[in-house]
C-alpha cells in the first residue's frame, strides 16, 4: 500500500507533484505563523458566519438608557451637570433596576458645581458668593445618589501608559483562581484613566470599558478582565453581572494553554487564553434603548421598560458617538456592545472558539491538500472539480453546522485557501508548460516593440511577418526647442545632458502610455507616438490631444525644478520649450524592415504632415498644431483655435491648422468663447485682405490673449499685416501661407 501511495505521488508528474507538497508545507507553516493577513482573512469568514446567523434571542435584559439627541435638546449640552446626572441614578433605582453601568468617565470634577461658579462668576457680592459656596457640589450631590442606589458600576479606561497621576492603591474585585495563575495570559494596561475619587468611592463598584478590536478595527472578541496597574479588573459587563449576584467573586479557570473560562454570579462563561469572549451579534434593536430625557421626566412608560433590568448609561447623541465596528454593524455605539456582551453571557448565546481548533483545521487543510496532489495528475479533469467542490462544500457546510448547531467557531477559509492554492499551483505549472512557445516570443520581442504588440505576437505567432494594414490614425510628434544651446552647458558633462533629457522625456512618455498611445521611437529629443494601433482606439483623437496638452504641463512641471538649479558649467539651467505636432489621417501601420530586423510603425503622408506641424509650432508661438481631420473628431470637448490656411514644405495642397488651450472647461470658459469669436474675425478679415479690420480684432483679442497663451500668435499675424500693407498679396490671394522651412 505504501509503496503504491509512494508511485502515485512520484510516479507521474513528480516535478508537479513535489511543487504542490512544497506549497502544502509553505502553506501549513504561514498558519502556523499566522500573520495578519491570514488572520484577516479568517476573522472575516467568521463576519460571515454571524450575517447569516445572527444572535436571534429576542430577550433583552440589558437596557441602555441613552443620552441621544432629544435628551441634549432637552437639558442642554454634554458634559450636563452632574446633578442631572444623579436624578438620572435616582430614577433609574427607582425603577429597581437589578444594576446601573456607566459607560462614562467623570475624569475631572464638575465646573459647574456652584463653588467653582462663585470663583469664575463677574459681579457676585460677597452674600451671594458666600451662599453659593456653602453649597454641596454637584460632585457630591452625584456621589450621594451613586451610595443611595448601591448598585452602580463607574466605568474606567485602561491606558497604555503611565499617566503619571497619584490615584493611591488601587483594589480589584474579590478573586478566585483555578488551574494557575491567570496573569501571564490577560491583557495588560500600564495605568487606569479613572473618575474623581468621591464619585470612585461611591459607587458600588468598578468596570473596566475598554474593548480591544482586532487588527482589521472591527470588535469580536470582548475581555472579561484585565489587568491594569498589576490588579485584575473585570470589564463593565463582568462587573455589572456580579453586583446582581450579590458582588461574589470572579473565578478565572487555566490551563496549560491558558485561560478557559471566567465565572460571574455562578454562570461559567467560556473564553479564549486571553481571556476574552466572542460576542455573538444581534442588529441593533430599538428596544434596547430608552431616552435619558423620558428617565428623568419619570415617564411611567420609560420606568417600566427599565425595571428588573441591567441598566446602562451611555450615548448615541452625534458628537458624542462612542462608535464601534462589529461583524454586522459598522457604527454600533459602544454601550451597545456591552449590552450585547451582558446579554450573551445571561442568555448563553455567545460563540467559543475551543483551544483545539487550530490542530483540527491544520489537520483538515493537509488532507484536502494531499487529496488534490494525489488526485489531480490522474483523475480526469471534470471528476477533479466535482470531488474538490464537494469537499470545499463539505468544509463550509460543517463550518456553519458547528457554528449555528453548537456555537463553535472552526475556520474554513484557510482549508479552503490551502485547495485553492495547491490545486491551482499543478494548474498553472501545466498552463506554463503550455506557455513556453509565448514566453519566448515575449522575452525576443519585448526589447524593441511596444508591450501592446508583444501580446498582439504572443496571441498569434502568425503576424511575425512584414507587411500591415491600412486604417485611421491620430500621429503625434514632440520636439525640443534650442536644444542646441542648451546642450551647449552640458559640452563636458554627456552624461548630465543625457541626465537632463531623460527628466524631460520620462514624463512626456508615460503621458502618451497613460493616455492609450503607443510610442513608435525617439530621435535624440524628439518622440513620435500614435493611436488607433495596434488596438483600435475610437476616441484616439481626443486622447492624443489630452496627451498633448498633459505634456505641455509637464514640461511646465520640470521647467519649475530647473529654476532652482544650475547647469554644470554654473549658468543658470535654462526651461524647456517643446513643440508638438498632431495630425490624423489614413497610414499604413505594422511590422516593416527585412527578413533580418523589422519594427512596428507607421509610414504615410500623414506622418509627415504631422511631423511638419511640430515644426511649425515655433513660427506660430503655440506649443501645439493640428490638423483639421484631428480638430473634427476632437468636437466640442476642447478649446480649440483655427490658426492657419498653412502649406508646410513638400506638400502643395494646403492644410487648415489648429491649437488648443485646454478641455472642455476652457472651451466652455465665457472669456475663452470672446477670444475665439475676436480670432475668427481676425483670420476673416486676414484672408479678405481687410487689414484695419484684423488689427482691430487683434486688439480686441489681445485682451485676453496672455491668459490663453496665444499672444505669440496674435504677435505673429500683426507682423504679417505690416509687411503685406507694404508689399500686398496678389487680388487672387486666397490666405495661404506657404512655410518655407520644415
């Protein structure tokens, strides 16, 4: 048997096989290590579990009376004096409730006892002063009320630090251990941020409030004591349960794992080794909470929901929203937690987490790991699905059987992500092998072809020929300005030029990619780029203008560094200055060269247009041209000026030429619209040789020019204007400029 376990293993597929046992291991040590992302992963199923199986108990024994808006509207705003506060424990022992927890801490004394406004009042005389002064506080006055009830719990906050705060010796709850010492395991706080003293000595007892989320902020578990300033403390929960009880000790059960279970009033509640309970969650229930305001009034209604019931005292007011993230409600206020944690623990509704649970699911994920590395090289494909979803299905059904049926928490996901895992590692390494043709495809080409064309050849081997195809493109050329002489800094230093220019090419580049445009080449300084291949672009011209424009700025970005820096012969760095040129039209676009070297690119007489376009940036003052196909598609999304009537070098038919100052915001800016309407007139007036016409467009034009960059070319045309009305063009003259460089 063995030795056919072993054949089955190694036989077949060994390399397979012996990747998919390394993973098991790898994974069954990360459980056992248990970072957080695994325990994330595992809190969350648990999430899961409790949404689809809330805490359904409809008893509600634990009532808050809640300090919410209608009782701030009422008695004004927080802190309320504390003689408020005591006829709130006055009536609420009235109503004999079992006991009162206060989910507030009265850290400081009260300034608006009537000494302390006798001190800060203007104005007082000496009589009324005197009187004020005799009168008792409205610490002691809350004091009194917490010894007549006999039954109220103050909360007080563990700290992480030392507060540095002389709070004298500090007592916890009578203690009873069984197993061991329980202090190795609990949670500790180095100090306590607790009430004033005469409120501390009052009251019938002390609770600890702080709830300690997990790692993802979300409260699951709740400590049932702690430690803090080296005694043992119980919870507010805890400590509200053993007053009803008539105050009789803890018991704190141990083992060698670590703390089992807590006793209170002679209900054994289990825990995890910390000490802690899983809380399990009901929805926030309406009928939990009664307005403070009604309390005080003496609502016979109020004072009735509230008798014979464990009373808390907290808010939900905004502002004062003490809010906790639960499995199922992302902002429950505290002192509904506490309430859900007393109702729990009288009920017997709480979930436990048993120490054995971790063996048995490390147990679970290596035989379904080693069921998937036998079964997978040898059973046929569909049989393999079919057992593994039975087996997951069989994991999560028990999962949830033990979580409803016994309230047991057992984790799923790591069985599960341990299946997944292996079974997809001996998938993908047959995938890979599958893959090996398209590796080397990838790893030959991806030296000197875009990534987009690399996947076109890995997908389908057969392009790797010369040739192409025909279809509409949007071309794109960039180039440096003066670039000679701001080389000329740089004539002992290549390396810092070579430096220089990659700063600026760097960020012109990845705003082609980003907008979806493939780079064909660089020549020294300049880029060349395209859309519409080898994916097909509907919205190319629209994107390479937006690339356009977003390479403006970032020249603008990089010129801002360089005014704070200096060239290596010590002359100030001088600013970039680019050109682009656009142009869309139909090119032939693939793989040309030889049999021995080719390159993906574009040829056409609308390459060259547009590359003549860049050139003429400077001529016209803008940074940008384009071509009128590219200005139709673009619409109405830019702000676009018609510039030119322009015959660029090498063609003779002439091209209407545009720029552009921005998106859709600048073309609908109102002083954007006057511009454009004052430059349209102008050309108007231009081409039908009306010179006083367009000068006075200009001027009015001008206006606005400089915040649209456009005075260049406003400069531009009035320097046309003067040397025609000189030397004017021919009657027939039908507005072409003929450019006579490229």
């Amino acid at each position: 048997m063995f030795g056919r376990i072993v054949h089955a293993l190694f036989g077949r597929s060994r390399m397979v096989r012996l990747v998919g046992l390394c993973l098991l291991g790898a994974m069954l040590t990360l459980r056992i290590w248990d970072p957080v992302p695994v325990e994330v992963l595992r809190l969350k199923g648990f999430d899961i579990l409790q949404r689809i199986s809330p805490n359904q108990n409809p008893m509600r024994p634990a009532k808050i009376v809640d300090i919410d808006e209608e009782s701030l509207t009422e008695y004004g705003q927080w802190p309320w004096p504390r003689t408020i506060v005591a006829k709130l424990i006055d009536n609420i022992a009235r109503a004999n409730a079992l006991s009162v927890g206060v989910d507030i801490i009265f850290a400081e004394e009260d300034r608006t006892s009537p000494k302390n406004f006798a001190n800060f009042a203007v104005g007082l005389d000496a009589g009324t002063k005197a009187t004020l002064e005799a009168l008792p506080s409205n610490d002691a006055v809350l004091a009194d009320a917490l010894a007549r009830a006999r039954m109220v719990v103050l909360g007080q906050s563990g700290y992480h630090r030392d507060l540095g705060r002389d709070q004298g010796e500090t007592k916890g709850p009578p203690l009873a251990t069984l197993g061991g010492d329980p202090k190795p395991y609990l949670l500790k706080y180095a100090d306590l941020l607790r009430n004033i003293d005469v409120l501390q000595n009052a009251a019938a007892s002390r609770g600890i409030l702080t709830t300690n989320p997990d790692v993802d902020g979300i409260v699951r578990r709740v400590p049932l004591v702690v430690i803090a300033r080296d005694t043992v403390f119980p919870t507010l929960s805890v400590e509200m349960l053993r007053v009803v009880g008539g105050f009789r000790p803890l018991v704190i059960r141990t083992n060698e794992a670590g703390i089992t279970s807590v006793g209170v009033s002679g209900i054994d509640v289990p825990t995890d080794r910390l000490g802690r309970l899983w809380v399990r969650f009901s929805e926030s229930d309406p009928a939990r909470y009664v307005s403070a305001k009604d309390i005080l009034a003496g609502d016979p209604e109020a004072m009735k929901r509230i008798e014979r019931s464990v009373v808390l005292i907290g808010t939900s007011a905004l502002g004062l929203y003490d809010i906790k993230a639960t499995p199922l409600n992302p902002v429950m206020p505290g002192v509904e937690v506490h309430a859900q944690l007393i109702e729990n623990i009288i009920t017997r509704q709480h979930i436990f987490r048993p120490n054995y649970s971790i063996a048995a699911e490390l147990l679970v994920a290596t035989l379904v790991g080693l069921f998937v590395i036998i079964a997978v090289p040898i059973m046929p494909a569909l049989a393999t699905v079919i057992a593994g979803a039975l087996i997951n299905g069989a994991i999560i059904g028990a999962s949830y059987y033990f979580f409803v049926e016994e309230s047991l928490l057992l984790d799923a996901t790591f069985p599960l992500m341990t299946a997944f895992l292996v079974f997809g590692s001996l998938v993908i390494f047959n995938y890979l092998q599958e893959e090996s043709q398209r590796r080397e495809i990838r790893s030959a080409f991806s030296q000197y072809l875009s990534p987009d064309v690399v996947e076109q050849l890995a997908s389908d081997p057969s392009k790797l020929v010369l040739g192409g195809e025909t279809k509409e493109m949007t071309i794109l050329f960039s180039d440096v300005r003066g670039f000679t002489s701001i080389s000329e800094a740089y004539k002992a230093y290549p390396q810092e030029l070579t430096h220089l220019i990659n700063r600026l090419l760097t960020p012109l580049s990845q705003v082609v990619v980003d907008n979806g445009g493939t780079i064909d080449k660089y020549m020294g300084d300049n880029i060349m780029a395209f859309w519409n291949a080898p994916l097909d672009d509907p919205d190319h011209a629209r994107r390479s203008l937006t690339a356009a424009l977003a390479m403006i700025e970032a020249q603008h970005a990089l010129n801002r560094q360089l005014e704070t820096e200096t060239a290596p012969d010590g002359s100030p760095a001088k600013p970039f200055a680019i050109g682009v040129g656009l142009n869309t039209g139909v090119n032939v676009v693939g793989n040309m060269g030889s049999d021995l070297r080719f390159d993906y690119t574009v040829l056409g007489d609308n390459v060259n247009l547009a590359s003549r376009l860049e050139g003429q940036t400077k001529g016209y003052g803008v940074g940008i041209l384009f071509g009128a196909r590219t200005a139709e598609l673009a619409g109405d999304d830019f702000g676009i000026v018609e510039v030119d009537l322009i015959a660029v070098k090498g063609k003779a038919e002439p091209e209407r030429v545009f720029t552009v100052v921005g998106g859709k915001e600048a073309a609908n800016d109102a002083e954007f619209c006057s511009l454009k309407a004052d430059l349209m007139k102008m050309l108007e007036c231009y081409r039908a040789q009306d010179w006083d016409g367009a000068e006075a467009a200009i001027r009015a034009a001008r206006q606005r020019s400089d915040a649209f960059g456009l005075s260049g070319f406003l400069n531009i045309y009035s320097q046309r204007i003067a040397v025609f009305r000189e030397a004017p063009p021919p009657p027939n003259w039908d507005g072409v400029f003929v450019a006579t460089s490229k």
